[in-house]
C-alpha cells in the first residue's frame, strides 16, 4: 500500500496558459485534485454558463482529466464546498486588494482540507494546496486558524514545493501540450514514482530538521547538478552496457544507423538508452535529485540553478 503526496487545483489550473504549471505539478506531485463542474439541481445558477463567464473551460479541463487519467482526483464542485468558499473568503475579509487570486488560492485550500477517497492500493493521501504563486501561501498563512488545513510542517513542504515548481517553470515551452503529455506518461512511471518519492521523504526530513525551504531547495539545486554531472561521467560505460544488446542487429547504434529494421531497431534502443540510464557513478546521496535528470531528459524542463 503506497502514502501518497496529491497536490490540489484551483478552478483554473486547467487552462491554456497555465499549461506550465500544470505540467511541473504533474511531475511533483503523485495525483492532482481537481474541482469539476457540478450541474445544479435547484436552479441557483447555471454552472456551465458561470464557469464560461470567468474564463473556465469545462470541456478542456474534461481533456485534461481523460489525459490524466488516474492521476487526476475529481473533486466536484458542489454547493456546500462553494458555501464554505464564501464563509472562507468572509474570513480574510475586505483588505485584500486581490480577491481574484485570493480565491483561487482558496478554492486550493478547501480542497486540500477534505477526506480523499482514495483509490485502491493507496493506504493514506496527504493532500496540500499545489500554489502556483509565492503569494498565495503567504496570504494563505494570514487565514484564521490554516493549520486546520495546513500542519505548518506541511506548509513547509508546500513551499518547497512551490519553490520547485517555480524552478521548474523558469523555461518557455514550444509546445506546451506535448509536454504535458510526456509529464503524464512519466509521472506514471514506477521508477519516477520511486525517485519522487525518495525527493519528498529527503524535504520531509529536512523540514523536520527546521531547515528553511529556500535553503532546501538551493541544495537540491546542487544536488541535481552534481546528479547530472555523474550522468555525463557515467556516459561512456553505460552505452557500452546498451550497445551490447544492439550488437544482434548489427553495429548500426555505435557506426551510423543500418537500412530498413536494423535501423529501427538501432533507433528504439538508443531512445531506451536515453531515458532510461541509471549510471552506476550516481551513489544514494543523489537520489533526491534523480527525478530530475528524469524531467530533463523526456520533458524538456531542467532546475533552474539556485544561483540565476
């Protein structure tokens, strides 16, 4: 039975211009909890039509539910979650001057602080608010009693995870939709799943060792250099390791690609060779940053250096 991380959404998450993000979390976090259009039955409004009014694609967040698949948590967007939104935003009251991302950082908050069912095969879910702003953890932690949603060791793993996610984001991508596609396809890879969850438990530890998460996150971005700088050292003995299996189809892999099968055969081993290396140099102190060399490699997204 696996503990998982699932990072909550806010009603916009799924859009156009938020592909970035939604990529960096895809590969941050285990699942995504996502708040979906629930038609009303009393008439109180037409959900469809508010969402379309505010910017809301519900037939693009379905996309991106069916991308998702059992990465995605639907949480649906009833009217006792939308009353306790209201009574939350009565709370911060009138002085904040940007309600707009107030109460989408809200929305993340409400979600995070719900009983998960969880889907077979997970035994616990630790659900925190998946913030695409520095901002809005901060104003978060002003709320009235937030450790009823977010333990402050939670809140600093929230932050780390932020940070990441920030870093992660720092590139622009051309093709944003394709990229979400192989952070998909990798985030339901089990060696990935595995060196995530290696990432979270080393930030858990450091949280509770009362280590800021800027200075976490500073050093993994070190960690992550030096965890590539072992791949490049690793480079010649492990394609010597894969060009043994090519040697049945010839030497096309080593020389230049041989005609016809060969050659396909030379093609698919060589992009089994790039993603898929584990080079024996990198020892467990790196194991934490190994998910990234992950990301780089299939999805285009590298650690921004803590340093730029």
């Amino acid at each position: 039975m696996d503990l998982e991380r699932w990072g909550s959404l806010s009603v916009d998450d799924h859009v156009h211009d938020k592909t970035r993000d939604l990529v960096a979390n895809v590969l941050l976090y285990d699942r995504l909890v996502f708040p979906v259009m629930t038609p009303e039955q009393d008439d109180r409004r037409n959900e469809a039509h508010y969402w379309r009014t505010h910017g809301w694609d519900p037939e693009l967040q379905q996309e991106r539910l069916d991308l998702l698949g059992p990465l995605a948590i639907r949480k649906p967007w009833s009217q006792a979650l939308r009353d306790q939104f209201k009574s939350r935003m009565a709370e911060i009251g009138k002085e904040q001057f940007d309600s707009q991302h107030v109460a989408k950082d809200v929305t993340r908050m409400i979600l995070a602080a719900q009983q998960p069912e969880l889907p077979d095969g997970v035994a616990h879910a630790h659900v925190i608010p998946a913030y695409n702003s520095l901002a809005g953890l901060a104003r978060d932690g002003g709320l009235a009693d937030p450790g009823a949603a977010l333990p402050p060791q939670a809140a600093d793993i929230a932050q780390q995870v932020l940070l990441l996610t920030r870093r992660l984001a720092v590139i622009d991508l051309p093709k944003p939709e394709e990229s979400l596609r192989l952070a998909v396809e990798l985030s339901k890879d089990k060696a990935f799943r595995e060196r995530r969850h290696a990432l979270f438990d080393w930030q858990q530890s450091k949280a509770l060792q009362g280590v800021p998460a800027e200075a976490v996150v500073a050093h993994l971005s070190q960690l992550t250099e030096d965890y590539n700088d072992a791949v490049q050292k690793a480079t010649g003995k492990v394609y010597w390791k894969y060009a043994f299996m090519v040697c049945g189809v010839g030497a096309g892999f080593v020389f230049g690609a041989l005609p016809g099968a060969a050659a396909a055969a030379s093609i698919a081993v060589a992009r089994f060779w790039m993603f898929d290396r584990k080079p024996d140099a990198v020892n467990d102190a790196s194991r934490p940053a190994a998910m990234f060399h992950d990301i780089e490699q299939r999805v285009g997204l590298k650690l921004k250096p803590a340093a730029a």
